[in-house]
C-alpha cells in the first residue's frame, strides 16, 4: 500500500496537468530504508513525447546522487499517460528498474478526471496497490 500526502498528490497531478499533451515524469524521495515519500522531485522528459517518456539521463545522475548523498532512495517514480488509462505499458514494465518504489501513474486523458494509480513492478511482474491519501503523515 502507498500512503501519501495530499500535497505530494496534488503536485504529481499539476505536474501532469502542465505537460500536458506530452507524458510528465518524476521522483518523490524518502529517507533510505522507509517507505515514506517526502521530497518532490519533478523531473523532465528527456523525449518530450504524448506516448513516452524517458528521465534525462543527465538530471537521473544528478538526482540518484543527491539522493544518495541525502541518505534517501526514490519512493515513488511517477509519470502520466495523456490518452489511455493509467496501466503500465510493456515498455513502463521493462523500464521498472527500482524493486522498492512505489510506480504511480496518472492519466490526463480526461479533462475534467485524473486517473491516480500506484503498482508495484518486481521482474517484470506487475501488482496494483492501494493508495491511501493523507492530509499530514503525523496526523
């Protein structure tokens, strides 16, 4: 199960909302050895592509090593899909190279509802998880 602040949700949400009609892509990292997302990391689409995407493998350094220097590892990948569900395709599984994270997906495919999902993705093998949204982790 995922559980996650609203403020973090709602971020992942604008970010895919702003890119779209290309996918939006992203990290939330937490401190290493938790499962608690805490730091929002947006990042770019290397493909700039309404049907992939792909982590700028300059920023993806940047990023894994701060989180290394951080004592933190990605808790949640996320990016959007802008015209089918919110599913993994065959290319978001085969890509699905962190066995911890949490991998959430959002559709923009619709205007007025976004698809919000989270999976986990272990040797190819996909499993959907609960999500369960909170206003404040201490609360």
């Amino acid at each position: 199960m995922l559980t996650i602040e609203r403020a973090l949700v709602e971020k992942i949400v604008a970010h895919a909302r702003a890119d779209h009609p290309d996918e939006a892509c992203g990290v939330i990292a937490g401190p290493a050895g938790s499962d608690r997302p805490a730091r929002y990391i947006a990042m770019t689409n290397a493909e700039r592509s309404p049907t992939f995407y792909r982590f700028d493998s300059q920023e993806q350094l940047k990023v894994w090593r701060e989180m290394d220097d951080r004592d933190e590892e990605p808790v949640v990948i996320y990016h959007s899909h802008t015209s089918t569900e919110a599913y993994p395709s065959r290319t978001d599984i085969s890509y699905a190279s962190e066995p911890n994270a949490h991998y959430v997906l959002v559709s923009t495919r619709e205007d007025d509802e976004t698809e919000f999902r989270s999976y986990r993705i272990v040797d190819g093998e996909v499993t959907e998880e609960e999500v369960t949204v909170v206003d404040s982790y201490d609360a």
